[in-house]
C-alpha cells in the first residue's frame, strides 16, 4: 500500500503491545509512538505508551455478557479473578501441538464454561483490534485516507516463528481487520532498524558504522541481537560489510524457538516464596497460584523499570477463601536483593563459551504451556553462537530494560571473545521493536537499505515410511531468497486423488549447507523440529478420468513471496499426459488436539496392499453394496472371519493403513446396514474396529466427519441387545476422533438410558460415557456418583468393571485430550474417600490398582494435580492395598505416560504401528 501517509509497527508482545508510527511526509522527524487509549479501573479511562496482552472475560450479569476488556485493567484483574483472564496468548501461538485456534484460554480456569474460553488467536485479535481502534479514534479521525486500514501496516513476531505460527499471526490480524497486505516482521530485525534510525540516514551510516568498528572496511563485522520478552528469547546473528554502494547487512542466523522470558522470572520468583505461602504444607491453588505471579510480577516490574528501586523488600499478600479475610490472609517478603540474585543465578548464570544447554525437551508447565527444561538464557546463548566471534551486541526486550542484567550478560559474553565487544545502545529499549518496524516500512522504498539475508531456515519433507527409516529431502534451502519459486522435481512423489493427503514437514534453524534435494537421514541429527502437517485435497476436475489406482505422479513447488510468507504447492509431473492441476498446500494450524495425524503421504501411498485386499473388499461389497449382492455362503456375521482368511492374517494384525483403506468400501454401505438386525451388527462393529482410535493416520478427520452421518440417521434396531452394544463400542472406539460438541452429543444420548435404568444399564453404554474425555466437569461428576453408588452397594454386581471405568473417568493424563478435561482434585478425592470403604484385597480388584494410579499420577498441572497432602493420602492407601512399585511413582513424581499406560485407558490393542499421542 504504498500510496498511504503513515506507516505503522506493532510489537504484538507477550506481556505488552505497541504501536509505532512514520508520518511520510515528515518523515525527517523519525518514527513516533502512539499512545493508547485503555480502561484502567472499572471507572477510569487513561492512556499509556503500551497495552499489556491481557484480556479479561467478564461475568454474564442476568441476560447480558459484558464486553472483553484489554490492557491495563486485564491486568489487573488477575490479582482478583485470574480465572477470568487471558494472558501469554502470543506463547500458545506457537505452541508445538497447534493449539492457537483452540478455545483453551484462560488456561485451566473453572470459573468459565468451555464454550466462553477463547483461542489465542481470539486474544491475539483483540489485543490488535484494540490498537487499531486508538489510532482510528486520534489519527484516523482526521480524514478518511488516514484510517488504520488505509495505512502500511508491519507486525513483528520472533525470528524463531514458525510458518504456522506466522500463519496464526495473519490470521489474529485479518479477524482484527487489518489491511490485507499486512507484513510480518522478525523482532532482532526490528530491533536493529531502529539502532540504524539513529545512525543518520545511509549516506552517513558508512561513516557512523566507521566510527564504532575503526577496521569495518577491511572485514565484516558480526553484531548479535539478544532479544528477551515477556514469553520468548530470540538471538540473531548479522553481519555488516562495507561495500562500494554503502553497508551491506545480512542476517546470518537464527535461534530456535525458546520458550522462555519474562513470564519465567515470574514464575521462579512464585516457586521460592510460595513455601512461605503453604499452610499445612499443602500447595497453592490455580487461582492462588496465578495471583503470586501476578504480584511477583509487579515486583519484577517495578525493579526492572527503575534504575533504582523504591523498596529493599518486596511485600507479597494472597488472600484466601476462608470467612474471615484477616485468617485466610496469606503473606511472604521477597528482598530486593534475593529477586536480582535469584534472576542473575537462574536465568543470566556465569558459564562458559562451550557450556551448551543440555538438549532436553520441556518440563511441565504451571500454565500449560511446554516451557524449556534449562532455564539459563546464557547457555542458550553460548550454545547458538557455537564459538562464533562476534565484533557487538545489542539488546531488545522489555525483560533486557533493567542495565544490570545487559551488563550482565556483555560481562559474560565479552569472556567467550577474542577481541572487544561492542555494545550498540537503543534509546527505548522497550519501544525498539515497535519503532522499527515502522522504519523496516519506510526504508522498503529504499531497497539499498533493507536488511538482506533470505528465508531464516532450511525445510524439509519426511519421503520414507518408517520401516524403511526415517528421511528427509530438503525442500527449502536456508537463505534462499525473497521472491524465488524452487522446484522439488528430483523425487517425484505419488499421491491419492479425492481424498486429503498430509505431508509432514520439518525446519531446522541451524543446518545451512543442506541444499535442496538433499537427503537425509532423521536419526543423524537432534537440530531437525516437526512442523504441523502440510496438507491438501487432490480434487480432480469434473470430467477428468481417475488414474490407475488412484494415485497421481505428483511434484511439490516452495514458493517464498516477497514478504517473506511460504506457500507450497503440490502439481502434477511433468510426464503427464493431460492437463496439469496444482493443488495449494496450507499448514495445518487447526486443533490438532482432535486429530494427531502421524503419517505421511509417503507411507500411505508407498504402502504395499496385502493379495487378499481386493477380495476382502469384494466381500464387504457383497454383504453391504447394492442391490442384494450376494455370495453364495458369506453372511454378515461370517464377514470378519472371511476377510481374516483372504487376508492370511489376524484382524489384530491389520496394519493400520490396511483398515483405513477399507472404510471407503464400507462407507458406501452404510445406509444399507439395515436389511437386519446381523447387517447393522457387523457393520456397527467393522466401523468402530477400522477407524479406532479416531486419529492416528492422515485420513481420520475426514472419516470421522463421514461415520458421523452414522449418529444423525440412529439406528435401525435399537432395542436388539447386540445392536446396541455394537453401537456404544464404535463410539467408545473412535471417541478420540470426536471434537467436544460432538462428545457432548453422545453423552446426552447415552446417559439416560444409564441414569434411568440404574443396574440393569448395559456396561457397554457406561464404558462409552466413561471414554468420553472431552465432556463436561459436570457430567464426568455426575457420571462418577452414579458409578460409586453401584460399586458401593452390598454385593454388587460388576464391581470390577464398574472401578475400571471410574478410574478411566478420573485420570489426571486423559488419553487424547489435554489435562484441562481431568476431573477435578477434590472430586476426586470426593470419590477415593467412598471407595475406602470397598476391599480392594480382593482378587478381582487388584488390577483397579494400576487404573487407580492413573487417575492420581503426577501431571505437571497444578490446576489437576494432587495437594501434597491428597498425594501422602492416596499413597499410604495404596502401599496398604500392596500397589506395585511403578503404580506407586506415577503418583510420587512425574513420569511421562507411556504407550502401555495409554493402551491400558484404551481397554483393548491397537493398531500396529499407531501411537496414541496426548494433545
């Protein structure tokens, strides 16, 4: 847009966002911040430089749901209600699983019902939308032309984003109605800009680049750019080099995605003072939980704001639930100087130039999010350089303000160099990103100025199945440059047509001699991060002659744009007789939580089809196809066994690419399930027995959208016994596959026909209800009374399978959902109390044990986990009742749920070669 009067840069933070602005016709005058308007108390209005990220929900009062409100009064709602606000929205954008879309937030709150939680895009959008909103109401009030979405707009995102994770930024933007030729823009980049702002204008910058590396015109210089938010740490490396049209800079290289800033201070500092918080020993709440932080939070604040703080000690207070304030009343003192030890030592520690950080993954996160096991940004520094020489450095980041810590770490990394190090000074270090990226605006129209260094990764694509090992080809090449089109023709790929293929893609910020078609072997490297699937549907024109078998002999094309966004697209070889077709290709942003896709195009097309399989397919056409096909001896119920003997294997050893290529041929008969009472038996059965778990392979989400079409239209023979218990056992199968509103919809179908029969309710329809993990708290408790007022009764019947399914209702790791779905502590401690009563010695229920250990095990989750005194409870039962030794630390200390663990929830095998893998 280039013919508009300003050019705007937002820093869309973690903890704070800014805007930033040039007015090209006085442009001499430099960028300019925007001061933002935003409600501060219920009562007062008042204006600020920036607008924290948070987002407050209000309480529906009678009919009416009050407005979301941003900014500085979010913020301050976190000390009274935290579970009604959002925060760290920019962290679960790129969160690994693709939960940005997904209604999650505010994490682990119970105080708002599933339906009324937002997405990280929903808050994203809001905190943009409020921006937009100011500038129109002060600058944009002027004249029409002057309107935000008449205006050049850039937003910045860390260096180490991922594509889906840009992806998810244009989206926040586009539902905030930002113009749609918005721009993105890497913060180290911003950051650096802005330093150029005050080195004159180009002609001069030779000369001011002259003045602080006195030797620049004989070699490079490399200037790194430290970068520590509220919610990331960003490094970029740059090189500066003299040439005769003026200084050439290229950005060189770029972290990977790290989890870690200013959100973690806050959370270390709660972690130390909370031992002076807990009464009885026993933790603190969620909510509690997130108010230290808050106020741990306003202490770091208050330190790194002011050169010189106000106060030797920092005075904490929680406020309890109990009815008098002044007992319930909780409070800790924090030192001024135990803060900045603690900060120094933990996160900014002494280390050398080889003391890389240890290659862990991430612990358990307090607020869900998968944080970095190693918490020393110095480390993670030492291991990016890798024994780079680096001539100067310069700071961004809002968590970077305070001098002692920029000191700090020039003190540390100064140590690691041969020469000096030089550090370049921002003004306003916390308006640096913002300020920039409006001049990365300006200076677009100056292409001579802009900083050079081409697309920030290498990325590749899985062409292997796994039985033959794991490889890559790399597609894109790091550093290839802006506005070029790379052609992956070198391995030809085959795909199916009308159906959804998946690709699974990968990215590696550091490998830079890959170039493109090389392969690779996965295991040879831990520097190689998965990225959410590519995905597409091969939809052939109308007309167009389907190919043999299916498949199509296909190529993929990266193409980088100008603004540095990749689109990739899949099309036809070049051998093909008719007309070529492309196919565009997105990343798969959506709720990956209801789909855990885990195989690739590769395997699905490169997978050999047992000599039975047609055969095995012309059976089922014979029990379910149309117009009475028959065979002279196959019955309905004689059908699996008939497949089993053409297929030379055990339904147990079908692989799971050979049941998904069966569910077309049986989906075309699913309307003729009816001709008896057999017919829908078999077909309910083969259904759940083909598509379970719901997930697991490319195809399921769409499949799952066709067996749905099974729910609307019921069934035709409801009352006969093994219709009905062929129906609950394909839901309970495929409940993984089954989003939440859908789940909900079973549930309320299902449950009546529990609650209203009382005993005689089948176990098939209480193990459906118990599977359902994305139904609400209150039905799960609900569902748990009923459970325990039958286990409980005098010579119950079924008492084993009853405590099986209890434990399968309650577990703090569910199978496939996120630990947000676990039942409540103190409900579960509700039902443990009753079931004390119930001698667990007995033979038969010795194996509750193992199940029992899962409901009570450590998740990493305050907001689920046990207290520690609920734990020391559970445990001297358990040890009474014998427990073995691995259903005893499950419930101790943290362990990751293992496959075993996930099929003992499942209740039956799985397919080979699928893993069930937690959202």
């Amino acid at each position: 847009m280039s013919s508009s009067r300003y050019i705007i840069g937002i820093d869309l933070g973690t903890s704070n966002c800014g805007l930033a602005y040039i007015d090209t016709l006085n442009a001499d005058q430099g960028t300019q911040l925007l001061q933002i308007s935003q409600q501060q108390t219920e009562q007062a209005v008042g204006s600020s430089r920036f607008l924290p990220s948070f987002l407050f929900l209000p309480q529906k009062r009678g009919d009416v749901t009050p407005s979301p409100v941003v900014g500085q009064f979010a913020k301050r709602q976190l000390s009274y209600l935290p579970g009604r606000v959002v925060s760290s929205a920019k962290s679960w954008l790129a969160h690994q699983d693709s939960l940005g879309t997904v209604q999650i937030l505010p994490w682990g709150s119970d105080e708002i019902n599933w339906q009324d939680k937002v997405s990280a895009v929903d808050a994203s959008a809001a905190y943009l939308q409020h921006l937009a909103q100011n500038w129109n109401e002060t600058i944009g009030s002027i004249e029409a032309s002057y309107r935000f979405e008449q205006q050049r707009v850039i937003i910045t995102v860390p260096a180490s984003f991922t594509e889906a994770a840009q992806s998810l930024t244009l989206e926040a933007a586009r539902k905030a109605g930002f113009p749609s030729d918005v721009r993105l823009l890497e913060e180290p980049q911003a950051a650096l800009y802005y330093w150029l702002e005050h080195q004159a204008d180009s002609a001069d910058l030779s000369t001011a680049l002259g003045q602080i590396f006195p030797d620049i015109s004989d070699q490079p210089k490399h200037v790194l750019v430290c970068d520590v938010g509220g919610g990331t740490t960003d490094f970029s490396l740059f090189e500066l080099r003299m040439k005769s049209a003026g200084v050439e800079i290229v950005r060189s290289k770029v972290s990977d995605h790290l989890l870690l800033g200013g959100d973690n201070i806050d959370f270390a500092l709660a972690e130390h003072l909370e031992p002076q918080l807990r009464r009885n020993n026993k933790p603190l709440s969620t909510a509690e939980w997130i108010k230290l932080t808050a106020q741990c939070r306003e202490a770091k604040e208050t330190v790194f704001g002011s050169e010189q703080a106000s106060t030797d000690t920092f005075h904490i207070s929680i406020a309890g639930s109990g009815s008098s304030l002044f007992d319930s009343s909780r409070t800790a003192s924090l030192p001024l100087s135990t803060l900045q030890s603690l900060v120094t030592s933990v996160f900014f520690p002494s280390c050398s130039a080889k003391e890389a950080a240890p290659r862990m993954l991430t612990d358990p996160s307090e607020i869900g999010l998968p944080t970095v096991a190693e918490r020393a940004i110095t480390r993670h520094l030492s291991t990016f350089l890798d024994g780079v020489e680096i001539d100067g450095i310069l700071y961004a980041g809002g968590s970077l303000a305070p001098r002692f810590l920029r000191d700090r770490i020039t003190e540390i990394v100064s140590s690691w160099m041969q020469g000096e190090l030089v550090v370049l000074e921002n003004p306003e270090i916390s308006e640096a990103v913002a300020r920039g990226a409006a001049r990365f605006g300006h200076v677009l129209e100056h292409p001579k100025d802009v900083i050079h260094g081409g697309y920030p990764r290498s990325l590749y694509i899985e062409v292997e199945g796994r039985k033959h090992g794991k490889k890559l080809i790399c597609i894109v090449a790091k550093g290839a440059a802006l506005g070029t089109s790379i052609e992956l023709d070198s391995q030809p790929l085959r795909a199916l047509v009308n159906q959804p293929i998946r690709i699974q893609p990968y990215y590696s910020s550091s490998r830079s001699t890959d170039a493109v078609g090389d392969i690779i072997d996965f295991a040879e490297t831990h520097e190689i991060h998965p990225l959410p699937m590519l995905q597409t549907v091969l939809e052939l024109p109308p007309g167009r002659p389907r190919p043999p078998h299916d498949q199509l002999q296909v190529n993929l094309n990266a193409t980088i744009s100008e603004t540095g966004l990749l689109n990739v697209t899949c099309h036809e070889a070049a051998q093909s007789s008719t007309a070529a077709h492309a196919w565009a290709l997105t990343f798969n942003v959506r709720n990956q939580a209801e789909e855990n896709p885990e195989s690739t195009v590769e395997e699905e097309s490169q997978f050999e089809l047992p000599t039975g399989f047609e055969p095995a397919c012309e059976e089922i056409e014979a029990v379910f196809g149309k117009a009475k096909q028959t065979t002279a001896d196959i019955k309905p119920k004689r059908l699996v066994s008939s497949m089993e003997r053409l297929l030379s294997q055990k339904r147990a050893d079908w692989h799971p690419l050979l049941l998904r290529k069966f569910w077309p041929v049986l989906e075309r008969g699913m309307a003729r399930r009816n001709r008896s009472v057999a017919h829908e038996s078999t077909w309910l059965y083969l259904a759940g027995f083909l598509l379970r778990p719901g997930y697991g392979t490319s195809v399921d989400s769409t499949y799952m959208l066709q067996l749905w079409r099974c729910f609307d239209s019921g069934l035709r023979n409801p009352k006969e016994a093994q219709v009905a218990d062929q129906w609950n056992i394909m839901w309970r199968r495929v409940a993984g596959g089954l989003e939440q509103a859908k789940q909900e919809q079973l549930f309320h179908l299902t449950s009546p026909k529990i609650f209203n029969k009382g005993k005689s309710a089948s176990l098939e329809s209480i193990r459906l209800a118990c599977s359902l993990e994305r139904i609400s708290i209150e039905a799960k408790e609900k569902m748990g009374s009923y459970l325990l007022k039958r286990i409980c009764a005098k010579g119950a019947a079924a008492r084993e399978h009853l405590m099986w399914e209890l434990g399968r209702l309650s577990c703090r790791v569910p199978m496939y959902a996120s630990t947000q779905h676990a039942v409540p502590p103190d409900i579960l401690m509700n039902w443990f109390g009753k079931l004390q009563n119930v001698d667990w010695s007995k033979s038969e229920l010795t194996r509750f044990q193992a199940i029992f250990s899962q409901a009570c095990r450590v998740s990493g989750d305050r907001s689920v986990d046990l207290s520690l005194d609920q734990q020391a409870q559970v445990l001297q039962f358990m040890r009474g009742t014998g427990a073995p030794t691995d259903c005893i630390n499950v419930i101790e200390n943290f362990v990751e749920s293992s496959d075993q663990d996930k099929r003992m929830l499942f209740g039956e095998s799985l397919p080979l070669g699928l893993k069930l893998v937690k959202s």
